[in-house]
C-alpha cells in the first residue's frame, strides 16, 4: 500500500494490573520479605460499566476503517474484535489489507 494515513488504535479497555519485581531466581519479591517498593500499575480503571467501553472502542475501531488508509492494531485488542464480531469477519477485516496487527509495540513506525 502506497503512504496513505494511518492511525494507530489502543484504546481498547485493558483492567488495571499490578507488576510485581521478580527476584534473580524467578522468585515474587513481595512473598516472604518486607518489599517498601513503588507499585507498578498498567492499564486504567474500567468501572463497573465494561460493556460500553468496549462499544466505544468498537465504534472508534470501525469509523477509523473508513477514513484512514491503514489501521495498525495491537494483536490482543484483535482478539477483542474477534471476540465481538467472529471469526469470519476478522478474518475478512486482515484481508482487506488496512488492518496490520503487530505484536512487539516498538515496531510501529508512523
């Protein structure tokens, strides 16, 4: 595909987590010690309300199909789609050729 606009979309609902260090043998660092550490937290807050984030974000996900030229997408958040929509219909999405999935976030060059 020729440079054409391209967006990239992550604003599928992701539920907070905790990262937790991991000692030099694989081990939590928190069980067992008295670990004073910072709290690590990825993601945000969903509420109770889960549904309709996830109808915005699906809203969001397919007016960008129609006005960009290609839409990058991580691999969890196609899942999310797939989830929604089918199989067959993902399916369908990849081989319009808009969709690119990638799966390491540092290979995403705008």
């Amino acid at each position: 595909m020729e440079a054409g606009i391209k967006i990239f979309i992550n604003n599928f609902p992701k539920p907070v987590r905790e990262i937790i260090p991991i000692t030099k043998e694989g081990n939590d660092s928190k069980v067992g010690s008295k670990y004073k550490g910072p709290r690590r937290l990825l993601g945000f807050e969903m509420g109770a309300n889960v549904n309709e984030l996830y109808y915005n974000a699906m809203s969001k996900f397919f007016i960008s199909f129609l006005l960009y030229d290609e839409i990058i997408l991580r691999d969890a958040d196609f899942i999310e789609i797939i989830k929604r929509i089918g199989v067959e219909d993902g399916i369908a999405l990849l081989r319009s050729k808009k969709l690119k999935l990638v799966y390491d976030l540092s290979l995403i060059h705008i």
